[in-house]
C-alpha cells in the first residue's frame, strides 16, 4: 500500500500568529520578577514624577529637570500603567516594550508581504524578533529602544508605501510625523535614520529632485510639529542643546582617533553578536556556498541593502556606539538575512529530537542550578512551572502547526524555547541574587512615612522604589539644603545615624538632620 505523504502547513500568517505568540508567552513569563536595573529606575522616576508632579511637559529625575531623553515613552508607560501612580510596576513599565516588538514584527511583515511575498516576510518578522539582542536583550526591558524601532521603522516603510503608490504628501507627512515620534522617544538619531533611508532611495532611483518639492517641505512643517511643540513647552535652547550633546557625543567628532580606530576594529563582531544567532548561520550559509549567496537582485532588496549599509556607517565611525543603538535597522537587516536562508531546509524527524532532547537539558540545568544557587526548592519549582508552560506549548501545540522541515522556523522554535528558560530560570536566580535595593526602600519608607525626606546621592534603584512606596518624589539635595528633623539619604553619614543599608558593594545611610 502506497505511503500518504502529509502535507506541510502553508507558511502564512498563521504561521506568524503562533510566534507572536510565542513571544508573548516566553516574554511576560517573571516579566514583574526582576528589581529595576541599569537605566530602569530612571524611567520610572520620570513616570512617577509626571503623574506626582502633573506635569507631563517636563521630564524630572529626583525633581531635577531631565532633558537626556524626550518624554514619549513615559508617556506610554504613563498610559499602561492607566495614569495611576500605584499602578507604575516593573510589569506596566516593561510590557511596552514587549509591545512595541511585537508590533515591529507585525508591520515588518506587511511590509515585506507588500514588496516581495508572503513567505519571505514571515521569515524577516520571525528573526528580528529572535535576535540575541532583541529576544533576550531590549524586549522586555523598561528602556525606549524598541519602541524608537517601532516609530523609526514605520517612518521608513510607510513613507516607502505611500511614496511607491505616488501618494507623496501623505509619505512625506506621515514619515516625518512617525520620526518626529522616534524623535520623542529617543532624540536626534530618530530623525537621522528616517532622513539617512530616504535619501538612499531617493539617489538610488535618480529622483532626488523630490527633496525640493513644496510636497516634501510641508511634510516636514506638519510632520515635526509634535516635536517642535515639545521643544517650545520646555526650555528650548537646554532642550535641543542636550539632545545635540547626546547625538554626538559618542561620534568622531567628539573622541580621539585611536578611540575611533578601536570602535571600528571591535564593531564587526560586536555586531555579529548582536544579530546572533542569525549572523552565525549566514556566514556559514555564505561560507558553505564560496560566496555565491546572492541577495541583491531585486531592486527593493538593492535599496535595502543600501539603507543598512548607509546608517551602520555612521555608527561605524562612532567609537561610542551600543549595539542597541543599531536595532532600529534590525527590521530591515531580519529581511536580507530570510532572503538568504529562506530556501534552507532541515531533516524534521532529527530536528524534533534535538528540540526535545534541548528541553530535556534545560530543564535538568534550571533545575539543579536553581536549587544549588538559591537553596530555595520553591524558586526551583515556580521556574520550571513556567518554564514547561513555554516550551510544553511550543513543543505540543505550535510546532505541530507549522513547517517543520524549514529551518527558520525551527530555529525560531527553538529560540524561544530559550528563552522561556532564561525568563524561568535566569530572571529567578538573578532576583534571588540581586541586592535588595527593594526591601531597603520599603524600610526607608516606613521608617520615614509621614517625614520628609530627601537623598544627598543619586541613586536611582532605591530612588524609584522609595517614591513607589511613599507615593511622592524624592528630591535630589545638598547638604546646605536640609531642614532641620528631614530625614535623608546619603553614602557618608553624619548628623543622626538612624540605619545602615549593604547593598551589594554599596553601603547607603539613612541619617536625620539635627
């Protein structure tokens, strides 16, 4: 009796359904857990203080006046958070970005659908979404990154649409309105990529004569007037003067040649590491066929190609560039990588055992690691409980819906796998393991309620949880600015010792003004 042979599911939208799925799932897992870290407290402050303060012009640290970054994703944060200031939580301030990268992928893969098809921009969404530093760096963290990717790339791709349909008013109004949102978001550099873009499409297709047309200079009036509106609200000159600073404080123009000579040597397998794992397999991809992997044939792809290349040169030749500063162009990068692994199949029935017999490590790893590093069986048992919710329905229930013979698909699969056990295992540990800046705030707190009290330092994580749990700011201050009986925070106590915090490698006081 002939053998049926069973038909693989159509790469369609579906397909990207269930991956935007699985970004959820594996992101929102302890997405609540982790104590705020690195720039995080920061932007709570900013929201805290805005909702304190009922300014929402004027962004605060401590009550001093923010002008490093424009105010739009506080406001988003702000809006998860449904303006209440007890609502403002490490989940309400993280799951934005997780938002924003799933939009990104979604409008990545109408962008893709719309120039070349339907396949090829599945693919494109499932590895921007799956690239180390957007999977497991910027997704899920209270930082402006992935929402300035969302406004930067639909600035580009939907100029790129009303223009090739000849609609140009509404592309330049809409692109500009869109990168002047980027510009809220993160500064300068929103502006410089969306303009960088345009003009490789535009020189590219001979047709620069459009930057001088009444069309594209009243796009700009309208398009940037969110932006010029949010300037004149607040100190204009300080306001443009500081987002000028930032914008090229870390370029050429502001370090030595051999910090910029050192920037460009390391760059290349920085930006490898960015885009891993993808990069890896296209270079083996490119190795295994001598080079001949070609990507550029179609003039969509031609332009692609250029707008990458154009942008990551002026971060090239900027020795202070962060690879995060690079993820806006990770949309556009996701869309050459598909186009040259589309075609690259795997032997199914292998790749399921690997997957599973992948799933087996991990949770044999979390499980030991957890127990030997927290010696809490609790912790050991709430990460697995998540982690087998991620992996149990990626294994069970996604995969037996898709193509398991492509291997960016399973590779997908399997990075989200990952994943869910870095948000099981990892972020547990890491929170067990991280100084309880948390705990000190709430002793603070409670020491303090009803008493004023300010800090002499800026320190930022016990700032944020201090106003969270007090329910209103904290302000910066010099000794000289004390009053007699205010509690304060410092690092060198004097006056009134009333309790000391080891925090880490730090040491914080609480003392009282005598």
């Amino acid at each position: 009796m002939k053998k049926v042979k069973r038909k693989l599911p159509a790469i369609d939208r579906k397909t990207l359904n269930l991956f935007l799925i699985m970004l959820f799932l594996a992101g929102t897992v302890n997405l609540w857990l982790l104590t705020l870290h690195h720039e995080e407290p920061r932007r709570g402050i900013v929201a805290l203080e805005m909702l304190f303060r009922h300014n929402f012009v004027q962004p605060t640290v401590l009550m001093v006046p923010y002008f490093k970054k424009p105010p739009l994703h506080n406001w988003i944060t702000i809006l998860f958070a449904g303006f209440n200031p007890h609502w403002i939580n490490e989940f309400t301030l993280r799951f934005p970005s997780l938002v924003a990268t799933g939009l990104t992928a979604l409008f990545l893969y109408y962008f893709v659908k719309e120039k070349l098809d339907e396949r090829r921009a599945v693919f494109s969404s499932i590895i921007f979404m799956t690239t180390w530093t957007v999977l497991i760096g910027y997704s899920t963290k209270c930082e402006p990154d992935m929402l300035f990717t969302l406004f930067t790339f639909l600035s580009i791709s939907l100029w790129y649409h009303f223009f090739d349909k000849n609609r140009k008013f509404i592309a330049w109004t809409v692109g500009y309105f869109l990168a002047s949102l980027a510009l809220l978001t993160k500064g300068l550099p929103g502006i410089l990529f969306f303009i960088i873009s345009y003009i490789v499409v535009l020189f590219s297709r001979k047709e620069l004569k459009e930057l001088l047309t009444l069309q594209h200079i009243a796009g700009i009036v309208i398009g940037l007037m969110p932006f010029f509106l949010w300037v004149m609200a607040v100190s204009p000159e300080k306001a443009v003067l500081t987002l000028w600073h930032e914008a090229v404080r870390r370029t050429a123009v502001d370090n030595p040649v051999t910090k910029t000579l050192k920037g460009i040597i390391l760059f290349i397998p920085r930006f490898i590491l960015a885009l891993f794992p993808w990069s890896l397999f296209v270079i083996y991809e490119i190795i295994k066929d001598k080079g001949r992997v070609k990507v550029i044939e179609n003039p969509f792809m031609k332009e692609i190609a250029f707008i990458i290349i154009t942008n990551i040169t002026v971060y090239l030749f900027s020795p202070g560039t962060r690879m995060r500063y690079i993820i806006p162009l990770i949309p556009f990068i996701s869309i050459l990588l598909a186009e040259i692994l589309k075609d690259k199949k795997v032997n199914p029935q292998r790749s399921i055992s690997n997957i599973q017999f992948l799933m087996d490590i991990l949770l044999f790893l979390g499980i030991i690691t957890t127990i030997w590093l927290t010696l809490h069986a609790e912790i050991a048992l709430n990460s697995t409980i998540f982690f087998l919710i991620v992996a149990y329905f990626i294994y069970f229930y996604a995969m037996k819906r898709i193509d398991v013979t492509n291997f960016i698909l399973i590779a997908g699969c399997t990075l989200f796998i990952i994943r869910g056990f870095y948000s099981g295992y990892y972020l547990s540990i890491a929170e067990f393991k991280y100084p309880k800046y948390k705990k000190a705030a709430w002793e603070i707190s409670t020491i303090t309620k009803g008493d004023k009290l300010s800090t002499l330092i800026p320190e930022l994580k016990t700032g944020f949880y201090i106003e969270k749990f007090r329910q209103q700011p904290l302000p910066l201050k010099r000794k000289t600015e004390l009053e007699k009986g205010e509690f304060f925070i410092t690092e060198k106590p004097f006056d009134k010792q009333v309790k000391e915090f080891k925090l880490g490698n730090r040491v914080l006081y609480l003392c009282k003004k005598e």
